[in-house]
C-alpha cells in the first residue's frame, strides 16, 4: 500500500521522531497499515453513553454522553461539564479494542462486551455509587464540534 508522504511528516512530527526512528516506524508493516486508515478512523467518534447510574457523586445520569475522536481523545466540548476521571480509566481497553477492530476491518459496534462500569463498587458492596457506560462508534459528521488535534 502506498501512503501519502504527507501522513508520515504529520506522524514524525506529532510524535517527535528522529528520522532514524521514522525509518524503524515505517519498517514495521503494522504500522503503514494503521497509518492507511487513520483517516477513516479520525472521522468517526466513540460515545460512552451511561446506560445504569446510581449514587454518582460526579452527577452522571442515564443518557450522559462522553465523546471521544477515533483517536481516543476526549473531546470535551460535547461533554457534560464534570466527568468523573475515575470512571474514564476502565473505557481505555474498550476504545483500544474499537481502534483495533476498526483496524482489523471489523465493525467495533459488534463487539459482544462493550460495557464497563467506573471503580466505584456501589453502596450495597461498601462503595458510594455505581455507573456503567456503553460504547458504540458513530460518524463524526453526526456530532457537533471538532477533536482536540486534527489527524491526517
């Protein structure tokens, strides 16, 4: 596959690689391969939607949305104005299994598990809330507002 040189000077650059380092980033085939479809991927945007809440202390609610670029960037801008950080880090394994099944070719909205809950436990099990968030990928053109960094 080819790959616009333009895409390869935005990634050297974005990432601060030495052209040593650019030439071992474009050896590894994987990689000129997720490069190929960059483009597509940062036109889509990734939604956790709260699908269960109760006892947040940060206020999420059913139907609360977060919105990431396909990059995994929150994009915060279309965002409730508190997001509870405790509850992002358990959506980090499901973006990245959305980029990589976009990346396989794969629709990243059949993934069977695409649910996780934030580190709270609840307060039946000692904790003081529970919410749980759904995963699913839209168009970007769906969304008002733009991603934080623009992608190639």
């Amino acid at each position: 596959m080819t790959i616009d040189e333009s895409k390869w000077h935005f990634l050297k650059n974005l990432l601060g690689y030495s052209d040593n380092e650019m030439r071992l980033f474009k050896e590894n085939p994987r990689n000129s391969d997720v490069v190929s479809m960059m483009s597509a991927l940062a036109g889509k945007t990734i939604i956790a939607q709260v699908v269960e809440s109760h006892g947040c202390y940060i206020g999420h609610k059913i139907g609360d949305r977060l919105y990431f670029d396909g990059g995994g960037n929150l994009i915060t801008s279309l965002c409730p104005k508190r997001v509870c950080t405790l509850a992002l880090g358990p959506m980090v394994p499901l973006i990245f299994a959305v980029q990589e099944l976009f990346y396989a070719g794969a629709d990243p909205d059949q993934m069977r598990f695409n649910r996780v809950g934030c580190p709270d436990v609840g307060i039946a099990c000692g904790g003081w809330g529970h919410v749980v968030f759904e995963l699913k990928v839209r168009d970007r053109h769906q969304h008002s507002g733009n991603a934080t960094r623009q992608q190639p």
